[in-house]
C-alpha cells in the first residue's frame, strides 16, 4: 500500500486546524505606498542642535581660508552629531556647508570625494542627501572647465543612482549631460543617456515634465537613426494626455491663483502636443505615410486655430503672449539644434532652492512659448499647405479620398495661394496634365522646404504616380474598352 501523506500522521486535533501559509515577504499595501513615495515624511529629531550649528559654522567657515583640512575635519564631526540625532534640518545646513567650503577653495577633487563619502554614510537622512545634491546641482555652471563639469555630473549621477528620492536630480542630470553629448557631436552617446532612463515610472516628476523628456528621447533617437526605437518611445503619450480638461464644477471651485496656473499649464500642454505633433511628422516622414502626416498636420492646424481664439477671448496667460515681462525659454524643435546646458538646467539648477518637502515632488518649471497673433496666422497656413501637399501625395483609398475633399471643404483653403487649385485637379473629372501641372505648381512645391536632399523619396516622382493614378480612375469612369494607343495618349506615358 502506498505510504501515507505526513498530514495524515498527525494527532487528529491538528489535522483538523487549517495549514497556516507561509508568512508573506511582500509589503502590506500601506509599507508599498510609503514605499512609493521619494523622501516620506522626515523623522522627528531626538536632539535640536539648530543653536549649536548655527554658531559652530561661521566659525568653521573662517578657519577653512587658514587651515582648510582641519575644518572639515570638525565639520565632519559636527556632521556626525547631528546626523546621530536625526535632526534634518542642521544636517543639510552642515552638508551644504561642507560643498560650499570645497567649493570657495575650488578644491574639485575634494568635493567631489566629500559628495560620495556623505552619501554614503551610514544612516545618512535621506532629506539631506536631497538637499545636498540640489546644491550642488547649482554650482555645476561655475565648474571652471569641462572636465571638471563632466566629473562632477558624474560624481551626482553616480549619488543619484537607485536612489528614488532623487529621481528628480537624476533625471535633469541626465538632460545636461545628453546637452553637452549633443553639443560636442555625439548624438549616439546623447540618446543613449536619455534613453537609460524610463521617466514614464518617476513618481516624482509632474506631468508636463515627463512627456518633455520623453519627446527629448524622441528627438535624439530620430537624430541618431534609430526610428524603430524613437517610434517605440513616441507610444508612451497617448494623445488623450493633451485633451484633458476640467471639468465645470473643477473650474467653478478654482481660485483665480489656481485658474492663473491652470491657463499657465494649459499653455504648456499646447506647446508640447505641436511639438509631439511634429516628431510624429518626423517618423510618418520616415516609412512614407503620408496619410498620416497629413492627420498630424491638421491636428497642428487645429490647436493652432484653438490657440488664436483663445488669444482672441484674452484667455492666454501672460506668459504664453509674445512681448510680455516673462523671460522664456522656447523648448527646441525636433529640427532644430539640442537644448542648451542651461536650458538642460531649467527646472533643475536654477530653480532648485533646497525644499524639505516630504513629498519631494518636483513642480515643473516647463515655461510656454511666447507667441504672437503673427506666429499663429503664419503656423495654420503652412499646416493648411501641408494637408493639402500630403492628402495629395497618400495613395489612393477611402480615407485618403475621404480626408482629401474634407480639407477640400476648409473654409480658410482660399485664403492661401496655389492650394486650392491643387487639391480641386485631385477632386475633380478631369484628366491632369503632368507637364502642365509640374510647370505650374513645381516651383511652389519646391519652395516648402519639406522635403530635403537625403529624402528617400522625389517630390516630382511621387507626384507624377499619383497624376498617373487619378487619371486612370478618371479613364476607367467613362470607358469599359480602351486601346493602348488611346489610354497611353490619356494618361500622357509612351505605350511602353
């Protein structure tokens, strides 16, 4: 007989208990919550030394200009002081005062060395290791040559890393190295910092900061080539993310403070949708989609007639109107060059004043770009020629035929110069002449700037297929038997 199961060897009292599971290494959903979050809420000092460092460091700071070794000798011990205590706010003020004495004795090396040694000592707070890093964030522009500037990013990015609470500094970290990556010619080196970060996770970055960076991804992954990656990347927005709007009872309850930030936000939103809008231009460019290219512009031509009308109400904040006292900084295109170092730095260095609080949640610095009634009339005409290019160039199918007499029937469609002769030859009976056609509008094609010389593809060669194409529908409408002599003679092409 087979040999019974252990669980039937036991007495019957304990064969009647429920087995008892394991006990659960997962973290209750309060400790994953807390677990979540950056910093947390700052522990309680068991000892207030806020009297004995505010007369200990000035001090300290004086004998550093005579004998720079041994005060930070005695700053290390006063450190350990008040680190032992918990006491937050003393240890941050003793921190900052340790970078900023290497830093007034532009001793590099030392406080690069300083940074690792009070990250990682034991029981370090995590608060003061915030604030440190942000300080020294700040003092990067003043390095006094680039390698010193390289070494010290790398010293923070090296603190920073696997280390949530300052998820924040690691990501504008990130941005200024990848500006000066891209400013010295390695577009390569440059996309790949960005993309080792997956910002999409930082708890701590707003919204308007994470779709900036990850249009940055974008941008640098189609510099680089990469378009299988960047298109991966593009995914990551969903395009509800620009469509959200409050709601009646949201916008009645708001403050005319929060109604201010609200239009300032929304300002923010509408230039990074243009700006998503023309790298998803970017990569529909790339494979030949030209029917989607031509949705992409008329979702630009859409947001920047809404943004007229606004303008037109006075609904605009200040910020986003061009002659106003807010100085801007325009994010870059995804033609154009790369970010700045102190454009990187926006939303990092420069607006990093040390913040104790628990959340740690980092407020956008994003600013929107000033434009003008001009720059909006100049932005819906191009996008309006561009629908009108693209829905011409797409083959041929019922979208395409349906999108083309929709932008057809644009009522501003007049108002610009050659379009809507373009578009009535495409939506007309009519044979077209290619030869007549390629006189007439050639050289206003040519003048678009939208295609350049390592195109993939001609404008005229394009054109001249889908010339072939419509004329053949137009043919096959009026004749069921046709002989090649004739057809050839329609279509403008040699019978062979």
């Amino acid at each position: 007989s087979p040999t019974p199961s252990p669980r039937f060897l036991l007495p019957p009292t304990a064969r009647s208990l429920p087995e008892s599971p394991l006990p659960s290494t997962s973290l209750p959903p309060a400790a994953m919550s807390n677990a979540s979050t950056s910093v947390g809420a700052p522990p309680k000092p068991t000892v207030d030394l806020s009297a004995t460092v505010a007369a200990a460091l000035p001090e300290l700071e004086q004998l550093a200009k005579t004998n720079f070794p041994l005060a930070l000798e005695k700053m290390l011990e006063l450190e350990k002081q008040t680190r032992a205590g918990e006491d937050m706010n003393s240890t941050s003020r003793v921190l900052v005062a340790i970078i900023d004495t290497c830093f007034h004795a532009g001793d590099w090396v030392s406080l690069n060395e300083y940074l690792v040694l009070l990250a990682k000592r034991r029981g370090q707070l995590k608060h003061s290791i915030v604030k440190m890093v942000q300080h020294t964030i700040a003092l990067i522009p003043q390095t006094p040559d680039q390698t010193t500037k390289l070494a010290l990013i790398d010293t923070l990015i090296a603190i920073t890393d696997g280390r949530i609470y300052v998820e924040v500094e690691r990501a504008q970290l990130a941005r200024l190295l990848a500006a000066i990556r891209e400013a010295s010619g390695d577009i390569p080196e440059a996309a790949d910092i960005l993309q080792a970060l997956q910002v999409e996770t930082f708890g701590s970055l707003s919204r308007t900061d994470k779709i900036d960076f990850i249009l940055e991804q974008v941008r640098l992954l189609a510099a680089k080539g990469d378009y299988i990656r960047a298109g991966l990347a593009i995914r990551k927005i969903s395009p509800r993310t620009f469509d959200r709007k409050a709601s009646a009872k949201q916008k009645k309850d708001r403050l005319s403070s929060e109604q201010a930030a609200a239009r300032v936000e929304a300002a923010i939103m509408t230039d990074l949708k243009l700006r998503y809008l023309q790298l998803q231009i970017v990569l529909a460019m790339h494979d030949e989609k030209f029917l989607d290219v031509c949705r992409f512009f008329r979702q630009i031509y859409d947001t920047v007639q809404h943004r007229a009308a606004q303008r037109a109400q006075g609904l605009l904040p200040a910020e986003a109107i061009s002659g106003g006292d807010v100085e801007m900084t325009p994010a870059p295109g995804p033609g154009g060059a790369g970010a700045s170092e102190e454009a990187a730095l926006a939303g990092g260095a420069k607006a990093l004043e040390p913040s104790l609080d628990p959340s740690h949640v980092a407020v956008s610095q994003l600013k929107p770009t000033r434009t003008s009634a001009e720059d909006d009339d100049q932005q819906w005409r191009q996008a309006l020629a561009n629908m009108v290019v693209f829905a011409t160039l797409a083959p041929f199918d019922h979208e395409q035929s349906d999108m083309l007499h929709r932008v057809a029937a644009e009522r501003r469609l007049s108002e610009l110069p050659h379009s809507p002769d373009i578009i009535q030859a495409f939506t007309s009976s009519e044979l077209i002449v290619w030869s007549q056609f390629a006189s007439k509008f050639g050289e206003y094609l040519s003048d678009q700037h939208r295609f350049g010389k390592e195109a993939k593809f001609k404008l005229a060669d394009v054109y001249f297929g889908r010339i072939v194409e419509h004329n053949i529908r137009i043919v096959s409408r009026y004749y069921q038997r046709i002989t090649l002599p004739r057809l050839s003679s329609m279509l403008f092409l040699d019978e062979n």
